[in-house]
C-alpha cells in the first residue's frame, strides 16, 4: 500500500514567508486572499479557486516554482470566446487581441476571472462551503491506492481533548449518485470509511495533517482563527474521525417537500448525524465548524 504522505519542508516554509515579507510579495496577496484557498501537499501546494487550481507550488534551488494552466492566463475572450477562421487560416486580430496575465500580484483578479469560465457547479458549492467554514484543512484529498476518486475536504473540529480531523463528501442534489436504493455516494462513503478506519492508513492521516497542521501554524498570511487551532494540533495532537459526512447542497423548498425520501434513505444508510443538508452552499456550516 502506498503511503499517504503530506507536509510541506522548513526550507519551502522559509521561502514562503521571506517572500510574504517582501514589499511587492505575490504570495502575500495569494495566501491573503479570502477567497482562495491554500491545499498542502506533499512538500507542494495548491491554490484553490471556486474549485479550479490556480497555481500548484513548490520549491527547487532555494526558489519558489510551479505552474498554472494557460486557460487561467487568458485576460479576454475576443470574439465570444472563438477565433475565427477563413480559408485555413486563424484570423491575425483575434489573436492578436487576446491578452495574457503575468503577474501573479498584480493580476490576481484577471486570473480568477478567468477560472469561473471552467467551474463546475458541484466544485463551486464546495468552495462555497470551504469558504463559508474557518476550520477546512483540506480539499480535493487523494490517497495513493484511491487515485479515480478524491474525498471533498476534511475539516479540524473540537469538542474532546484534541482536535478531530473529519472527512466530507459534498454532493449537488442535481447528482444521480445521491439516489436509488442503494445509492453510489453510499459506497463511496463506505469506502472512505474503511481508508480511515484502516490501522495503518489512520496513522499516516494523523501523521500527514498534524504536519500540515504545524506548517500552518508557521505560515503567515494564514487566518488568525484557523491558526489558533492548528496550533492546538501541534499542542494536544490529532484524533481521526471514522465518520465520514456527506454534504448535500441546491436543495429547493420544493425538493425538501416532496423528496423527503431520499433524505431519509440517505439518513439510514449513512447515519443522520453524518448527512448535512443545505440549500445554499454559502451557509453550510452545521456540522463542519459549527
């Protein structure tokens, strides 16, 4: 079984905050964003965006590198998004017209613009519910025998001696794999269950987030309330919950009258405490930091 390993390095924590110290720092203006989020990763990062990438980040050489998709880059969309074409050829001005960000300080603005051309509903609800809770540590988690699949986020909550680590799985209620008698999210949950549940898999999850934990306890940049718990980590250590949650979202009045069904299903198969139900996203916080 391959191991699940995550924790950024001194030297990259270093970097970062040299540069967040900087008069013209980019990472200043990225970590600082409300908006985005900042995913750890093995001695790399992420910068989430309404679900979309925006940057993936490490360390080589004492410099701080990475990339980002050129989708991300483009600061117009000439001609309704289509270039045209005449005879073989593209045309000069539509491609001369298109404009590319540079700057990551400067440009941030231009490049999330241009992310919310390429998100998906389900993804945006779960950085409405990322954005909408202080204590998300993570999103978008792949364990190395689990690549076809990823659990939504994972969340510190407090209520025993130390902080609990839980999982979530965050569905759009327009998603067939919420319904049927034994729905697909149902397996799935269970199969998230068994990840944690497993003896030497927990290990490496409380290994991996308690590391997390500790570099952004370290991090500037990182919101204050956020950080106080992740300190707590370092402190008193981690427990990893068994549970997994599941997330529903785009509920209407309508649905959570005539639709009762599903919920209840969802409910006994689940655990009623384990199945949270909102219809806008922004507010979803029952059961994550609440």
């Amino acid at each position: 079984m391959a191991e699940f390993k995550r924790g950024l390095d001194d030297t990259f924590i270093d970097l970062l905050n040299n540069n967040y110290d900087q008069p013209d720092s980019w990472w200043r203006t990225l970590v600082e964003d409300p908006d985005v989020f900042i995913g750890i990763r093995g001695n790399e990062l992420n910068a989430y965006y309404n679900g979309c990438s925006l940057l993936r980040l490490r360390h080589r050489r004492d410099h701080l590198v990475g990339e980002t998709h050129f989708k991300f880059l483009i600061r117009n969309q000439p001609n309704a998004n289509y270039i045209s074409f005449r005879d073989g050829n593209f045309d000069d001005d539509d491609l001369a017209a298109i404009e590319f960000s540079r700057d990551m300080r400067s440009d941030l603005a231009a490049i999330k613009a241009a992310s919310k051309l390429h998100q998906g509903r389900e993804a945006q609800g779960v950085h409405d519910v990322v954005r909408a809770n202080f204590n998300i540590i993570d999103t978008e988690v792949v364990f190395p025998d689990e690549k076809t699949s990823r659990i939504d986020f994972a969340a510190l909550r407090l209520g025993g001696e130390r902080p609990e680590l839980v999982f979530y799985e965050a569905k759009h209620f327009s998603n067939s794999e919420l319904f049927g008698d034994y729905p697909k999210v149902v397996q799935q949950v269970e199969r998230y269950r068994k990840l944690v549940s497993d003896q030497g898999r927990a290990r490496e999850i409380r290994d991996s987030y308690s590391r997390i934990a500790a570099n952004y306890a370290k991090l500037k940049g990182i919101d204050e309330k956020f950080q106080t718990l992740c300190q707590q980590v370092v402190t008193t250590g981690l427990e990893i919950s068994k549970a997994v949650r599941l997330v529903i979202f785009g509920i209407t009045r309508e649905d959570q009258r005539t639709r009762r069904d599903v919920f209840d299903r969802l409910e006994n198969l689940i655990g009623k405490d384990n199945v949270l139900v909102r219809g806008d996203p922004k507010g979803l916080v029952r059961g994550i930091s609440q």
